[in-house]
C-alpha cells in the first residue's frame, strides 16, 4: 500500500485501493493467504499507469534530496568515466542478484505441487568409497522396504519404450511401468478414471489426455483397450485404458505419457525380480516425519540382514564389494 501510494496520485488512490483490498479479501477467502498475498504484490506492481503517477512538486522532496541530487549529477558530468563503471558495477550487481534469486526460486519449485510433498523421499544407491549416486535400484529395494518399514508406501516406476495402437502404433518412449500406489503417492490430474485403483489391476494403462487424442481423437479413451508392445523382450499386451490425466506440466522430474501396472513387468521380468544387480526402477517412498529417523537408521541393518558380506559383482559403474553398501534417502526439495 505504501508502493501504491507513492506511485499514484491522490485523485485516484482511495479508488485503486479499495478495488485492490476488494480482490485482496476476495482471494483470501477462496484461495488462503499465500495466494491472495502473492496476487496483490503482483497487482500492486502493475499498476501505474502515466496518467496516475503524481507530478514531480506533489511527492515534495525537501531540500536535501534536491541537494544530493545537483551534486551526483555535477560529479557524474565531472567524472563520467567513474560514473558508467560504478553504473556498470550496479546494473551487473542487480542483475546478478535477480537471476541468482530466479534460480534459487525455480531449483526450490520442483515437484512442489503434490499433496504430500514434504514426505516423499527418492530411494538412491550410494557408493560410499567414489561418493557416487544413482537412482536406479532394483525391484528387491522397494520390496525389502516394504517388508521391513510397513508404514511405508512404496512406489517403484521404471521406463519401457514401447508401441501402442493397431493400425498406426505410436512410437511411446516415455512410457512407464508404475505401482498401484503411484497417484497416492504424486498429485497429477485426473480427466477420466479413479487414481485409487486405476493400477490396481494386470493390463490396465492410464494415457495422458494428449497421448488420448492422438490414439482416440475425441472419443473417450476410458475403457478402451489397445495393444502395447514392448520393445524389450518383443512382446506384447493388450491393455485396457482405465484413467486419462493431464500432461505433467510445471516443475516436476516426473515427466511420462502413459503408465502401465506394475503387474505387467513383473511378469516381463519374472526371472530377474529378485537379482540385486538388476536396477532399473526408480524407487519412492513416502516417510511420516516422525518416524524418518527410524527409517534411516534401519536401512544399514537391513542391508547387512539379506546381503552380509556376500556382494554382487560391480554392475551399473560399481565395482566389487564398493557396491550397494547403504541405501540413502534423498528429499526431492534437495534434489532439486
């Protein structure tokens, strides 16, 4: 209000003002506090316009900024060289600042907008002799979790290019194999189909509603089935579309156009499902703060418990007994 004041002339103030608390209290009743208060700052700043600005005599500056001001502008005609590297040094500065505090905005953004986004960790293979990380762990990891910490939900979601459709297959190369509880566990929005069970089942599909017109056009792609061809191992399964959401969109690592139930890989996959080494899944689970530490002082113990000293071969960029020696839980606001 004080920005405001200082940038619009009387004459219009008192009307800006109360149009702008109006939609203030407006949104802070539909929408909460953090929305209403970003949309006012926003607003705030957009609105001067040329007609509203005051004239020079009514913000009546005192006799001392008109002083300050004669005397920089006669010592920037004097020095002027001076003057454009200190102008020069400010403008890098500022700028520096913005795209730095862009940045830092935009890293902290992801994956902000599901529901349980404080208690969703990603599972990653630590190597603790190189300090390397790596995302992609096998199906034993979320399973041994799942055994060992109940109160885990666990979702396992691994790539699989493959081919859908009859007549015209489309090449779908961000298609995915994710458990039943993938949209428990992430906020995506649904256009048709129930996310509490649209995994649940063998051969159920859930497309985005772009992959959805390319496959249907307009028709309603719930229901449907299709075959979807898998490139690894050349088979194929005819699958029944049982939910269409909206595209991943905003800040978010998880990008994917169709996802397939897990049930299916595992079937796929069968005789390596329980082979450590065999680390193609990225592995999430979501951890109720209070019982974190739990968790993370459990996983060394568990490890020793099913592997002892008895490692697998160096797979993936790791070698000898280097290799999955813990398993370290990565917040996503960090990764980002």
């Amino acid at each position: 209000m004080r920005f405001l004041a200082f940038t619009c002339s009387k004459q219009y103030l008192d009307e800006l003002q109360g149009d702008l608390l109006e939609i203030y209290y407006r949104d802070l009743e539909r929408e909460g506090s953090k929305v209403a208060r970003r949309r006012i700052v926003l607003k705030v700043l957009l609105s001067p316009r040329w007609y509203r600005i005051p004239r020079f005599n009514q913000l009546q500056p005192g006799p001392m900024h008109i002083s300050h001001f004669k005397v920089a502008w006669r010592h920037a005609g004097k020095h002027p060289s001076a003057t454009f590297i200190q102008i020069l040094g400010l403008v890098l500065g500022l700028s520096s600042a913005f795209f730095i505090g862009l940045f830092s905005w935009n890293e902290l953004a992801h994956d902000r907008m599901h529901e349980h986004a404080d208690d969703l960790y990603r599972v990653l293979r630590f190597d603790p002799v190189t300090g390397e990380r790596g995302q992609a762990t096998s199906s034993v990891h979320g399973a041994l979790l799942q055994e060992e910490f109940p109160f885990l939900s666990v979702c396992r979601y691994g790539n699989d290019p493959v081919k859908m459709g009859e007549v015209r297959p489309l090449l779908v190369e961000d298609f995915y194999w994710a458990d039943s509880t993938f949209f428990e566990m992430f906020s995506f929005r649904f256009v048709e189909g129930d996310p509490k069970t649209c995994l649940d089942e063998v051969n159920s599909v859930v497309i985005t509603s772009e992959l959805s017109r390319r496959l249907f056009a307009a028709e309603s792609a719930v229901g449907k089935t299709l075959p979807v061809k898998v490139y690894d191992g050349n088979q194929e399964f005819l699958m029944k579309v049982t939910g269409v959401v909206e595209p991943p969109s905003g800040h978010t690592h998880i990008q994917f156009q169709a996802l397939g139930s897990m049930h299916n890989a595992e079937s796929l996959y069968n005789s390596l499902l329980d082979q450590w080494g065999f680390s193609w899944l990225r592995t999430y689970i979501q951890v109720p703060e209070s019982r974190l530490a739990e968790v993370e002082a459990g996983i060394p113990a568990l490890l020793k418990r099913h592997l002892g000293e008895n490692v697998p071969p160096g797979v993936g960029g790791f070698n000898g007994n280097t290799y999955l020696r813990s398993v370290e839980f990565y917040n996503e606001e960090a990764d980002a």
